[in-house]
C-alpha cells in the first residue's frame, strides 16, 4: 500500500513543528523583530497545509470514502480554531504583548499536536488506502508554491 500521504503529509507537520519552537524561543527571548518572522512563517506555513487538505485532500478522500466525512468535518473545524488562534498571535505580536503572544502560542501547540495524532493515525492512512493512484500527486503539491 502506498503511504505518500501519510509519509509527506507528517513531514511537514514535523516542519510546522519546527517553526513553532522556532517562533516559541523568539518570544521567550523577546526578540521583537525575530518573533513577527517566525510567526510569520509559522502562519504561512500552516496555512498552506491546512488549504492543500481542504481544498483537495479531503474532497477526494471525501468522495471515494463517504465514512471520511464526519472525521473531515472535525478536521475542518480544528482548522478554524487554528487559523483564529494564529489570528490573535498576530495581533498580540503586533501590540508587542509578549504574555498574551506567548499563552496563544501554547494552546496552539496543544491543538496542533492533538490534531496531528488524528490525522496521523486515521485519516492519512485512510487516504493512502482510498486513493492509491492519486496519493503521490497530491503530496508533490504540498512542496510547491
Ligand atoms: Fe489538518
Ligand atoms: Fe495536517
């Protein structure tokens, strides 16, 4: 069974990772300027992730697998939690409110790690196995841009 999802689709969870910790040791250190970047990429980074999943991912897993469905919809949802989490970082960075910047952060890390597992565990491996032919296309995508 192909796992091209899985495997790159986890990758680059581990480099969102990376750039969290990058961002969470800027902060700490309070390195204003370090920190608007690394938030920066963090934010640019997730959202790529998040759109390559939502816009093709899921519809295809969805289409070929309706079980999918009610797992995607929980997923979908994370993303939005996410996505206002990385909304409120911005703007604690921006006020330069290192205590609020810094608890954002970390309820971010929290879901995205509780988000990653699902993923990870049941719906990457659901799409390897509902999308044998189309797993190493949709991967490429998430290198490019
Ligand atoms: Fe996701
Ligand atoms: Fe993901």
């Amino acid at each position: 069974m192909s796992s091209a999802i899985t495997d790159t689709f986890t990758a680059d969870h581990h480099r969102c990772d990376q750039l969290l910790a990058a961002a969470e040791r800027q902060l700490a250190a309070g390195d204003c300027p370090g920190t608007g970047e690394a938030t920066a990429g963090l934010a640019g980074a997730l959202e790529h992730h998040f759109t390559l999943e939502e816009e093709t991912l899921f519809p295809e897993l969805a289409q070929v697998f309706r079980v999918a469905e009610n797992p995607i919809e929980v997923m979908v949802g994370e993303h939005a939690q996410m996505r206002a989490l990385l909304a409120d970082l911005h703007e604690a960075v921006a006020a330069r409110d290192q205590a609020a910047a810094l608890g954002t952060l970390e309820t971010l890390h929290f879901l995205i790690q509780q988000h990653n597992y699902k993923e990870e565990g049941i719906l990457y491996p659901m799409a390897d196995g509902a999308l044998p032919a189309r797993g190493a296309a949709i991967a490429t995508r998430l290198t490019e841009d």
